[in-house]
C-alpha cells in the first residue's frame, strides 16, 4: 500500500480519486429509478455488474441450496483448489438489504479465493421489503452455523471458519459475530467488515458531509434501505441492527475494517473498530484514500477495489500463519490509508 498514517496524524482531504471521478461521471449520466422502485434498483444493480470486472477462471463453483429457518438458503461455494479441508469464509454481499444477489458478488469473490487459498461460501439470505428484518439475520447466521457443522460435506474445516462482507453485508458480519459469541458458537476467527453499517441509530459527521453528495451512497438510498428493511417502530439500538449498540463487544473474532475517505458510513464503520479495539478484540483498519462507497465490488474501473480484495486475502493468510504458529499474541495495527 502506498501510504500508512497513524489514527492520529489522520486528515480531511478534498479531492476524490480520479478513478472514482469519472465513475461518478458515468453513473450520473445513467437514469436512476424511482427513490421507493425496489424492483428498478435491483434491475439497475444487475446491469451495473460488469463494473466488479472479469470473472476469474477457478478450480469449482457450486451453486446449491442449505436449509434456513423459513427456507431453503440458496448459496455460492468457490473453491480455489481440490485440496482438503480448506478454511471457508461465509460471505454477505451488499445491498442495504433489499437489492443484492450472489451475481453481484460473483466476481470479487472468485479473486478473493483465488488469492486467499480460502474456501468462499457467498449467502443469497432474504432481501426486504418482502422478507424484512429480521429475517437476513436469521438466514446470515444459519449459513454459518450450517457451514461449521457440514464442514465436512463441503470439505471446509470447521476450525477455520471466518465471515465476511460488504456494506449491509458487513453489517450482517457482525452481527452474526455477536450472536454466536452470545450463544456459544459456532467458533469464528475473523470477520471481514468491509465499509459496514454499524450504527443505524445515530448520525455521524460523514453522513453529514457526503450523505447528500451522490457518492454512490445517499441519504435518499439509506431512507429507501431502512424503510424496506425495518418493520414500523423496530428498535433501531437493537444490536441485530446496529452492533455498535451491543453493551459489550469483548471475546468477539479479530476483525479486518475497510472504509472509503468519501463514505457516509466510514465514521460508524472506524468508529466499530476503534470500540472492538477498546474491548481487547485485535483490529486492522484500513481507509482507503479517495473511494467512495462500494469500491470494492467495482474492481473493473476502480483499481482500489482488487487492492481491497488482496488486502483481505492477506488478512486470511496471516491468519492462518498465527493460527499454525499458535501465538496468542497479535498486534494491534495502526491505521492505514490504502492508495495504490
């Protein structure tokens, strides 16, 4: 990475990438759905997939379903290799939960498994507002619980077993940590949150600053979001919606946090890691300088997106070099800022 800063010596900028400038461009140019048309913002996703980029040739792909609490889940497994017992990494994609499919993540996860050597089992849990919350709690933690106790029929090892995702899908991440934390299992150990919604009770500067910037995420989308997903009167510092609510966060998974400089949730997100650290939990966080809001999954036009993706298959990696190694002992890390 090109550039490393310490939390302290951190500072506003006013300048976007360029990459992201003219991605910004490009989609301001394209018309947009009805603020309230579901179904047009889902369209609108889908034809926006080939911005995440070609999708990576890998050793298997399987498309199956798992049994969920109203249902079957239906979920994506990549498997980089055919060696046995490989580590598993159970995926959330994005969406805020109401849009979103296992397509739109198809491509950043064939080059995380590909990089990480890790099993990938990306979940296509219930969307809003047909099934609201909470049911994509319920399906995000089914799946993980079912990959810890089928390890074997997928050939993952259940000692390795890490969750991950973006935006609402991070937010689902770490929820999902919490509740098995609270009942004991299954054992996690890491969570990937990738510029995640952690705090939907509360307003913070970046949501002033650029929820009103078209910045890829807007006040308006996270009104729609919230509408869809929230039954009337839910309890937003309810911890299965806002984890930054949780009384305690000790004895919870390492995590690895991403956010973008020009991201309304990259305070609440910063915000996570810096309360995790607090409580003991070792935390590498990483801003990336000049992104907006979901660069990862547009790795086809914005070159930080693959160096998110190579940034978290780094992350497995050593986790699995101090898992071998046993030492208890990981260090807390500073505050990066990603540029290259």
């Amino acid at each position: 990475m090109a550039a490393t800063a310490s939390e302290e010596t951190t500072g506003e900028r006013d300048w976007l990438d360029p990459e992201a400038v003219q991605l910004l461009e490009m989609l301001q140019g394209m018309p947009a759905p009805d603020p309230g048309d579901v179904a047009g913002w889902r369209e609108m996703l889908r034809l926006a997939a080939p911005l995440a980029g070609e999708a990576e040739p890998i050793a298997h792909v399987e498309d199956r379903t798992i049994p969920g609490p109203a249902g079957a889940i239906p979920v994506r497994i990549y498997r980089p290799s055919d060696a046995p017992s490989l580590p598993c990494l159970v995926y959330y994609h994005g969406g805020g939960w109401t849009i979103g499919d296992l397509d739109m993540a198809d491509a950043p996860l064939r080059m995380l498994a590909n990089a990480s050597g890790w099993m990938v089992m990306s979940v296509d849990y219930r969307l809003a507002p047909e099934n609201p919350f909470p049911a994509a709690v319920e399906d995000a933690f089914a799946a993980v619980k079912w990959a810890a106790e089928h390890s074997a029929e997928i050939g993952a090892d259940p000692a390795r077993i890490a969750v991950g995702g973006d935006s609402a899908g991070g937010n689902l991440s770490a929820v999902v940590c919490q509740l098995a934390r609270e009942a004991g299992g299954p054992g996690i150990v890491l969570q990937a949150l990738i510029y995640p919604a952690t705090d939907l009770a509360a307003a913070t500067d970046s949501w002033r600053k650029y929820g009103d910037k078209n910045y890829i995420l807007t006040q308006e989308h996270l009104d729609l979001f919230t509408s869809a997903y929230l039954p009337h009167g839910t309890d937003r510092k309810d911890p299965r919606i806002s984890p930054m609510r949780a009384d305690e966060l000790a004895g919870l998974p390492r995590a690895l946090v991403i956010t973008a400089e020009f991201d309304p949730l990259r305070d609440e997100g910063e915000a996570y890691a810096a309360r995790l650290r607090e409580s003991g939990v070792p935390v590498r966080l990483t801003r990336y300088d000049g992104m907006v809001h979901g660069f990862m999954t547009l790795g086809g036009v914005l070159h930080a997106g693959g160096v998110a993706i190579r940034e978290i298959a780094g992350e497995l990696k050593n986790l699995e070099r101090d898992m071998a190694e046993q030492d208890p002992a990981f260090p807390e890390h500073a505050l990066v800022h990603a540029r290259e």
